[in-house]
C-alpha cells in the first residue's frame, strides 16, 4: 500500500489509480473527470455517518409531519379556492404529488420475483 503524505485515505488513492490506469491514453480533462469520480465514490461511504435510531425516527417523524401540514394547508387551499371560484390546478398538482409521496412512505415494496 501507498505512504500518504497529504492526508488521504488509502483507499481513495488506490481507487484514483485504478481509475486512472483505465483512461492513461485520454486527455487531461477525462483523467481529472475520472479521478474526482473516483475521489467522490470511495469516500462516499465514510462521507456521512448514519444517524442513530433515535435521531433517525426524529427525523421521520419530522418528515412525515412536514407533508401532513402541506396536505392540510393545500385542501383549506383547494377548499378556499373552489369556494371563491378560482382556478385550483396548481393546488390539485401539489396536493396530488404531496399525497403520493406520503403513501409511498408507508406502502411496501413488491417482493422481488412477485408477479
């Protein structure tokens, strides 16, 4: 393995020059594509730690709050709206995209292999 002198991670360089290896006979421009894609891929997975558990259902419950307020604030919108005659396309769109998202939070994925 390589001695590092700046301070990087071992593995970083050795994905930078595994990439690099692959590209020796392009230009410069795709070598440096290449290097900070690989940077950017190996330092990836130590980049941000995972939040604890109870930092982690916080943070759902923040979530899922968030889109319940929207919900309730575009229904009194679409409600005002039709009641006073105005065009409620937009509020149907985000009130459509809100409700959507939310159900996909509590819907399960299909089985892989399920038909």
């Amino acid at each position: 393995m390589a001695t590092m002198t700046n301070g990087e991670d071992p593995n970083v360089q050795e994905s930078v020059e595994q990439a690099l290896a692959g590209v020796r006979d392009q230009p410069t421009e795709v070598k440096a594509a290449v290097a900070a894609g690989a940077a950017a891929g190996a330092a990836a997975g130590a980049a941000i730690p995972p939040p604890a558990p109870e930092t982690a259902s916080q943070l759902w419950l923040a979530l899922v709050i968030t889109l319940c307020v929207i919900l309730a604030v575009d229904l009194a919108g679409i409600i005002f709206a039709l009641a006073t005659k105005k065009n409620t396309d937009v509020l149907f769109g985000i009130f459509t995209t809100v409700l959507s998202g939310l159900l996909g939070l509590f819907i399960r994925p299909p089985a892989p292999g399920a038909q």
